[in-house]
C-alpha cells in the first residue's frame, strides 16, 4: 500500500470537522435547583463570564459553512449548535466549568423516587419580539420534538425516559407527561429515573420554541429574520445562504446585562484556505476550519489553539444494504484501517487511534474515573494498533470466508464524506486500505449540508462519522447504535444490544449501570457495528485580543461573554 502518495493526494486539504453533537455538562444540579442556582449567580455573571459591563463593538467568526438546519429540534451538528446555543436557552445551562445552571429555570427540584423535575421559571420571561414566554413554550416544544411527524435525531435519545414517550410517539402527543400547572412552573414526570436528566435539561435540542412562528412560517421560521424568534442571548437579523448568519444583541434576553457584543457575525465559509484568509487579514476574529498544510507550521503560534474534546471519529457501514449487513465483511473492513497511521501520520498526531469506541475524558462510575481504563483493565484493548499487518492478513481470511476472496464477487462502492480537511484525506487512505482486500470504493464528496441529509436517511454505502459527546457519559455514544436512536446513521440493530443500553437506563445502582454500558459496547465492538479510527480533538484560530471566550469538552465555543482588547 502507498500511504505516502495518500498524504501527498491530501497536501492541499483544508480542514472542517463539522461534527455531530453539542452541548456537555459534568455534574448534577437537579435535588437542589434553587441552592445551584444561587451559586452561579453570584460568579462574575450569571455563566461565571464577564463583570457586568459590555465591551460593545462586533465579533466576526466562523465555525462552519451553510449548516442544514438552525431549528434547535432538528439540528444534530456541532457547527449549528454553537450557533444555536447563542439564540436560544433552555431551564438550564453550562456555565465555562462545565457545571449546571440555572438558565430560564431559576430553581428546580427533583422529587424522592426521581420520577419528576418540577422547575421554576424566571418571572417576566420575554421571547426576542417582546412577548410573553411562559411554560406552556415548554410544553409545546417538548411535544413537537416526540412528534413522530417532526423527524427529529435527538427525539428518542432525549425523551424515551418521560413518562407517555412510547404513545407520544404513535402521534398522541398529549400522552407526554409534561405539564404547565401555571404559567411559571413546568413540570415533567419521568417513566424511569434518571441521574443526568439535568444535562438533559440544559442540551440546546430542549430549548423552547415560539408556537407561532413555527407553526405558522414552516420550514423556512429558522431562515427569515422576522420568523427566527428566540429567547436567549441574540437574535437574527440577516440570514444570507452562502454567506453570512447576523445575530444581534437580544434587549429582551432576562441576562442582556452580562451579554457583551453587541453583534455577532458567522461568516458561513466551507473553503478553509479562504477562511484562513480571512483570517489573516483581520476579517475575522476566530475561524475553526485550519487548512491541512499550515497546521505543521503553526503550531508554535500562539493564536492555533489545541483543546481535548470527548469524541470519536469513526466509518458507518450501512448494515441496511448488502455486503455490509455480514458482520464478517464489517470486521474485515474495519482490521485493514491502520489506525496508527491515520492519526499520527495523515492527522498529524492531532488526533489518537482509537483502542475502543468509547475514548479517553470520559468518566465511569467512580469519581475521577476513566471509562477507557476500566475498558482496558476489564476487557483490554479491542484494537492492537501496533499489529497492523497481522490485523491485514486476518482481514483478508475473513472476506475470503465471506465469500469474496481477494475482493471477487464483491460489488463496487462509495464512501460519503464532505470536503475539509482530515476528512478528505482519510477518504482516500480508506480507498488505498481496501483496495489491499481487492475492494473498489469511490469517494462521493458532498456538501456538509448535503451530506448530513444523505447519511441520515440511508442513502449511502459507507460513510464519515464522528460524535462528540453531548455530556459526560458514555452513554451518549453507545446509546447512538440503538434501534430506535435517531442518530443512528449505520441502521444498526441488536436485540441483545438494545437489552444491555436498556438495562443500563433503567438502573439504580451506578456500579451496574455502568458495567451494563461496558458491556454494550463491547457487544457493538465484536458486532464490528462500526469502525472506530480516532479520538478526537479540536484546534482552531483565535486572535489573542479575544478575551472571555471558551471551549468546551463538547466542542461548543461560547463566545456572549467576550471582549476583544
């Protein structure tokens, strides 16, 4: 195999890893709301940010190109949801330690058996047009995301614990047991308990949405300023496809006083090298899309930041279509990827071969634990990424017992990947690595936008995939190869799987809890449902007078509470 000529293929990539998932939290806040609550307030701002002052001016940045959707209920991608969680808020929040807040909830409580959150809202509450936000937002919003007829990814991930889900979901959404007793208290009753229903809580997909101008602008509420009604820090005021999403300051926001900018600017670009450009002429004060080729001469820079985020890079089979639904073809593909190479050398080290599915900032059941080191101690590595070439050659045995020895019989086809950075790159070494079993693979490149449609709805072979942790816990990763889970892109199904993800939400006990979870994943693992390459980490651009922002373990850049000096 010619690694070398795939690098040299890839020298002018640019990078864009526009990534699923958004949002994160770290620990509880649910049995004393109010007491939390009060302890992020009296921080420096209401998110532990900036005194209460506003620096003005504009903040230019960008974060992706043209992402498919910015409605909060259909968005699965990480570019979008920075975008969102800039508009929107939810009860609750994260403050830049990662910790719960209160965000439109001023106090909260969960009951003793942990089957109900009843939260308190703010009074005065104002959406972006000045009118009355109230609980029954809440309600409304939480009923159209388990609304079968809305498609949203998120929607059996985040409400199969609410008590009613199952039949919300046959289309009786007034069997959801979320309720509005008044117009400031929202209370939901779970079905089961739930120990991280608080970062369920503050996840941007939560958030809630005006009834009126969804119900009555459709599709198009999220692309027209006058339709985009929002509740959080900004709101819109220029939408421009292809080029630029305006966000001004919200006057009706309850915090407006510890927001700073007074304007922010996402320059929609999907060409790193020109965003790069930008850059250096001091067109924008951020980008996260780095080109491939500056990263070995920047990193000495002060301004190319390097940050750990939880998440894992990884190929989907569509196990929905022949050859891929033989678990011996997926475990041949996935052997033949070496992982070391990919990561240290195609990556640039940026990134860390994969050993498992789950990947290390992670936690288990213990304080301060590691999931992956408990992996590694119960179970060991899955993957010896120093055997590549033994790894091959029983890559090889496993297609011949397939059926398709050296690749005969087997039928050409396509990887789906978008076009930035790594991820072009990896497309063409996975083209060379299959091609030593004999398989013929063509790259399909589309449009971040295009792409995510595709995928989603099962128009592909094989395809990128990466998930960045919506909070800490592994069960937002493994929880993606459920039968019912929105997001799962590879159409995987196990009944025995689907039994040990279903045991492990159900659980009391935390100890079990999470030895159910390291269970499933290792049933997935030997299951080859997909094949993990790397772990993953963040890097991007950011001029040094940029103060106040941050980057959290899910990849979210907050930036309402900066300043540029």
């Amino acid at each position: 195999m010619k690694k070398k000529s795939v690098v040299l293929l890839s020298a002018a990539l640019s990078l864009g890893l526009a990534l699923t998932a958004c949002g994160g939290a770290s620990r509880s806040a649910a049995s004393s709301g109010a007491k939390e609550e009060k302890e992020g307030s009296t921080a420096e701002g209401e998110a532990g940010s900036a005194e209460k002052s506003s620096s003005g001016g504009q903040l230019d940045v960008e974060v992706g190109p043209t992402p498919e959707t910015i409605d909060p209920q259909l968005n699965s991608t990480r570019d979008a949801s920075v975008m969102i969680l800039h508009a929107f808020e939810g009860l609750l929040r994260t403050d830049k330690d990662n910790n719960i807040i209160g965000g439109l909830a001023e106090s909260w409580e969960k009951s003793d058996d942990g089957l109900s959150y009843t939260f308190h809202l703010r009074p005065g509450l104002k959406w972006s047009d000045g009118t009355d936000l109230t609980a029954k937002d809440f309600v409304y919003s939480w009923k159209r995301l388990a609304d079968p007829q809305t498609a949203a990814p998120y929607s059996y991930d985040l409400m199969n614990m609410i008590d009613g889900f199952e039949e919300a979901q046959t289309g009786n959404l007034d069997a959801l047991k979320v309720e509005a007793p008044d117009d400031n208290t929202f209370l939901v009753h779970l079905s089961k308990p739930c120990d991280y229903f608080d970062k369920i809580a503050a996840f941007p997909v939560m958030v809630p949405l005006q009834e009126k101008s969804v119900e009555e602008n459709g599709d198009s509420w999220t692309t027209n300023p006058e339709s985009y009604i929002t509740d959080g820090p900004y709101k819109m005021t220029e939408y421009t496809d292809g080029d630029r999403v305006v966000f001004e300051k919200n006057e009706n926001y309850w915090d407006k006083e510890h927001i700073t900018f007074d304007k922010i600017v996402w320059h929609l670009i999907s060409d790193a090298n020109t965003a790069y450009t930008a850059y250096k002429q001091d067109e924008i004060d951020m980008i996260k899309d780095v080109p491939t080729e500056e990263i070995a001469g920047l990193r000495d820079n002060p301004e190319f930041r390097v940050e750990p985020i939880r998440g894992t890079y990884y190929v989907n089979f569509n196990i929905a279509k022949k050859p891929f639904d033989d678990a011996k073809v997926r475990e041949a593909m996935t052997l033949a990827i070496d992982r070391d190479y990919v990561a240290n050398t195609i990556m640039q080290g940026i990134y860390s071969p994969s050993k498992n599915f789950v990947g290390p900032g992670v936690t288990d059941a213990a304080e301060n634990s590691s999931f992956e080191k408990v992996t590694e101690e119960k179970y060991g590595d899955f993957f010896d990424n120093s055997k590549y070439q033994e790894n091959l050659e029983k890559a090889k045995q496993l297609l011949s017992e397939a059926g398709y020895p050296n690749g005969q019989g087997f039928p050409s086809f396509s990887y789906l990947v978008n076009d930035n950075g790594y991820n072009k790159a990896v497309a063409e070494y996975l083209q060379s690595a299959w091609k030593e079993l004999g398989l013929n693979m063509t790259i399909d490149v589309q449009e971040w936008k295009t792409m995510t449609v595709n995928r989603r709805a099962g128009n592909y072979d094989t395809a990128r995939n990466s998930w960045v942790y919506d909070w800490d816990d592994p069960a937002n990763l493994i929880d993606l190869l459920e039968t019912n889970n929105g997001n799962n892109d590879g159409k995987y199904s196990s009944a025995e799987f689907d039994a040990l993800v279903e045991k492990a939400r159900i659980s009391t006990n935390r100890e079990e809890r999470f030895d159910l979870l390291h269970q499933a994943e290792q049933h997935m693992l030997k299951d080859y449902a997909v094949a993990p390459i790397a772990s993953q980490n963040d890097f991007w651009m950011q001029k040094e007078n940029l103060k106040n922002t941050w980057h959290s373990p899910s990849g979210y850049w907050y930036f309402m509470y900066g300043s540029k000096g």
